[in-house]
C-alpha cells in the first residue's frame, strides 16, 4: 500500500518525506545570510536556530528593557549575534507596552478573553512600559548588508501586520517571513489569518509551511500557528541564490 502511494505521488511529481520541514530547515538549506528576529524575548528563536546549526548573523529586536536585557546577556558571547532594544512598527513613533508575568504574552494589544481564559495567570499585566518604535525599513540599511539573503521572524503578539506595513519597501529583498498567527485573534485589534495572508500575498510572498505551535489542553483547540511565507522574486539587496 506504501508503495502504491509513492507510485501516485511520483506520477504527479510528488514525494513522500519522512522529515517534516520546519523553519529553521529551511535558514539552513536555502543559506540565509541574515535572520531578523522581530520581537525577539529572550533570545529563545536564536537559540533554536544556533542549536540546529545556522551559524549566520542574527539580529535580534526586542522592546521590553529587562527582557531586552536577558537577551542580550544570552547573546553577548556570539559575536554573529547582534539584539537591539527596539519594537517595530508602522512608523516611527513611541507607544505602551502592556509587560506580562509571563514575558513572552506582551503586547501593545490589550489581551482578549480566548488568552485570558486560556494563560490567565501568565497573561496578567505586571506593569506597562513606555518603548520607541521605529518602522522595518528605517531599520533594514542599518543592518542588512549587500548581496545578502534575508529571513524576517516576526513575533509580536499580535502586532504582526504593523510590523509588515512599516517594511514595505524592504519587503522587496527579504526571501522569507516566518509569523506566530492565530486561528483566532487573542489580542484587540490583531489581524486575522485570512487578512495576514492577502497582505503577504500582495507583497509577492506565498504561504509555504504551517507548523502547529499552541493548543488549549482544556479544549483539545489549536489556538496558534507559525506560518512561513517564500518569494521567488527577490530584488537587488539580497543574493537569491
């Protein structure tokens, strides 16, 4: 039976894998340059991609002055390894920042009642915090250089659309995205799914790979998705090799 489902598949150009493709795989393989960590936490995004072998340049933006301050203590022996203590936005501006108990649950968004109900205790506020923004494409000339090929991880608890709309001339020459998206928002005013993908979409990005990130035990429902996104028309600025 196995082999008649290879058989199928072949004849349509298809292959069984054993190994699904997650996306520090794709860094590796396809030889990203530069990863740009977007809401970075404590560097865990960086450890991930080191211990699956990249051995290219991160940098890493992260707005929360004491999560800020761990990542850079995580990153300071890796001289490939920059952080910058920053958030991105849709422009140059400052904003508030709702610091959770849980650090990686902060966000400028208020929280809705799915997150509540779901990491109560990990989602409470424990102060808030007032932070620069500043837009991906004031930001991408000072620390991509030229020839190189770009990865944008995006995660920001919500605020994902706002960090895309301040990229858009950078967007040209970034090969690949990866973005924590919800099935159902959990953060006030957070784009949709539907809305991330048409907005990638009209930036020349396809949806590649979807790996499952976050369920409610209680309700066996899956709350979160890591979506990554490929462009095949990359534009000077990076090697699209």
């Amino acid at each position: 039976m196995k082999d008649l489902a290879k058989r199928t598949l072949r004849h349509f150009g298809l292959e069984l894998i054993r190994k699904r493709p997650h996306a520090e795989d794709l860094v590796i393989d396809h030889r990203v340059d530069v990863v740009l960590d977007v809401g970075a936490n404590d560097g865990l995004y960086g450890r991930y991609l080191r211990a699956a072998g990249y051995g290219g340049r991160i940098v890493s933006f992260e707005p929360v002055r004491s999560t800020f301050d761990a990542l850079h203590n995580q990153a300071a022996s890796d001289p490939q390894w920059e952080t910058v203590n920053l958030g991105l936005g849709r422009e140059d501006t400052v904003a508030t920042i709702n610091v959770a108990r849980r650090s990686v649950f902060s966000s400028i968004l208020q929280p809705l009642a799915t997150l509540k109900e779901f990491a109560s205790d990990d989602v409470a506020s424990v102060g808030e915090e007032r932070l620069s923004l500043k837009t991906l494409d004031s930001q991408f000339p000072l620390f991509v250089r030229t020839g190189e090929r770009v990865f944008l991880k995006i995660d920001t608890q919500g605020y994902e659309r706002e960090v895309i709309l301040g990229g858009q001339a950078s967007l040209t020459m970034i090969w690949g995205i990866q973005l924590e998206l919800s099935l159902k928002p959990l953060y006030q005013g957070e784009a949709s799914i539907a809305e991330m993908v048409a907005l990638l979409e009209r930036n020349g990005f396809h949806l590649a790979l979807i790996d499952p990130v976050t369920f409610d035990q209680r309700s066996g429902v899956l709350l979160q998705i890591d979506c990554v996104f490929l462009r095949d028309d990359v534009k000077a600025g990076s090697n699209g090799t």
